[in-house]
C-alpha cells in the first residue's frame, strides 16, 4: 500500500535501502553534514580568539564541494575530518556488514577529499584537514596562526 504524497497523491514506492538493516538506515540518516560536535569545539575556540569565519560554506562556485570553515578574504577553507567517514589512519574500522559497500563509500570519500584539495589549491586556496580526533586547542590554534600568517 503507498502512503499518501502531497494534497493526498499516492506517492511512488521508495527504492530499496542500501543499507543492511532499518536500524543501520536509521543510525545513518541521524549523521549530521555540519554542526558536528568536534566541528562546534573547534569554532568556540576560533571565535574566541577573535577570528570571524563562515560556516558549511562552499568556497568556489564552480566546484559543488563544501568546507566546514572558511576564512573568504584569506582564501582559507578548513575541514574537519571524521574519523570514520574519511579513513582516519588511527582510528578507521572497517565494519563487517556490508564490507564490500563501505570498503568502497571511504575509498570515494578519500579520493573527492584529495580531488578537493586539488581544485582549491588550483585556485589559490590554502587548505587545511584536521581528524576529528585532534584537540580543538590544537586545531584552533594551527588554524589561527595560519590566518594570522595570510592577514
């Protein structure tokens, strides 16, 4: 039976999951594209130092790609890496349900990362990864000397 759509149209059947169970789609579906709470850290502590930034925004028009932060006039995009969606050297595992697709998923994820950086720095952009795992002192830190150093 299909669920009502909009103003009551039956709306088409959905397509088959990919992932391996409904509480896998579920856990997947709650993962958040910014905001993150390693991201939140590192953003506290910039705007304490007194630096200004956009958020989740995409620093070159042509490239449908976007950082966490970036700094415009400084030409600075910087991203905050998870661990798991990335391939952290340290912390990455590889699950066993459905190896096959994740092995994939990290690997596409890792090349667009690497394909990004490229573009940007093609631009004159400088760009900067952090782990998710890294102190947020740290990571701010770095990054406010390297947006000192392009003032």
């Amino acid at each position: 039976m299909t669920e009502p759509g909009l103003f009551g149209a039956p709306r088409p059947p959905r397509a088959a999951s990919w992932a391996s169970s409904a509480a896998a789609r579920s856990v997947m579906r709650g993962n958040r594209r910014r905001d993150t709470s390693p991201e939140m850290a590192v953003r506290k502590r910039l705007h304490a130092l007194g630096l200004r930034y956009r958020v989740d925004a995409q620093p070159l028009p042509t490239v449908r790609r976007r950082a966490d932060i970036v700094f415009s006039r400084r030409r600075i995009a910087v991203f905050i890496d998870g661990c798991y969606w990335h391939g952290c050297p340290t912390h990455f595992v590889l699950p066993r349900t459905n190896a096959d697709y994740w092995r994939s998923k990290v690997a596409a994820n890792i090349a667009r990362d690497r394909d990004t950086d490229a573009n940007l720095a093609a631009a004159g952009w400088h760009v900067l990864r952090f782990w998710e795992h890294l102190p947020p002192d740290e990571t701010a830190a770095t990054i406010a000397e390297v947006v000192r150093r392009h003032s």
